[in-house]
C-alpha cells in the first residue's frame, strides 16, 4: 500500500468518534451521578476534553501526536478506576469501556500511520 493509500484509510467517522467518545467521557461523571469527587471528575473531564480536541485536530491536520494523546487519555481512561478507587461503579465500567474503544481507535489511527511520514500526514489531514 502507498503512503496515499494508507492515508486514504482514514475516514471521518475515527475522528468523529472520537469526537463522541471524548463527550461522553467529559460528561460521565455528570451521567452518572457520580460528583461526589473532585479529583474523579476534573480528571475524567480532562481526559474526555483531550480526546475531543485531538480528534478535531486530527479533522485539520494529521500527525502522530494526536494519536499519542488519544492513546493516553484512552490508558488514563482505563486505570481510572484502580488508581482513584472507584472501580466496579457505573462510573468506573463506563470509564473502562470508553477507555478500550478510546485506546482502540488510537491505535487502529497509529495502525493507519505507520508507513506514511510526518509531513505526508500533514499534507493529507485526517
């Protein structure tokens, strides 16, 4: 496959799920009733607004940072739940989904990448 053809496997609906996915983990904790705790909320909003902003920057401009962010957001999204104690809530399932299809996707994007340089990424957008 060429570097055109490997670019060409992105499609718009990656970044709009991420776009998605990043909404839904910025809102969850407000989904779910779950504020009783700052530190759980301000981090999940953090990680659902990193995902939202890079999967609209990957809609302009494509690079392999994005997808990094993607990636840690979605892993941070994972370990929540262990770190902060409160796995087995609602809050902490829904985390561990989102977290797996966030990190999948990220990684399905660096799949996509891997072959094409930075500046033919930049070239093509997402």
């Amino acid at each position: 496959m060429t570097n055109n053809e490997q670019i060409e496997t992105h499609q718009t609906w990656q970044e709009a799920a991420g776009i998605g996915l990043g909404v839904v983990a910025a809102l969850s904790p407000w989904l779910t009733g779950h504020l009783d705790n700052s530190t759980i909320v301000s981090a999940t909003a953090a990680a659902g607004i990193v995902v939202l902003l890079m999967s609209c920057v990957k809609l302009m401009v494509a690079s392999r940072a994005e997808d990094a962010a993607m990636l840690l957001a979605g892993l941070w999204l994972l370990a929540g739940p262990f770190v902060l104690g409160y796995a087995g809530t609602t809050l902490g399932m829904l985390h561990l989904l989102v977290g797996a299809v966030i990190s999948a996707l990220a990684a399905l994007q660096f799949r996509q990448d891997r072959n094409s340089s930075d500046r033919n990424l930049a070239r093509h957008g997402g």
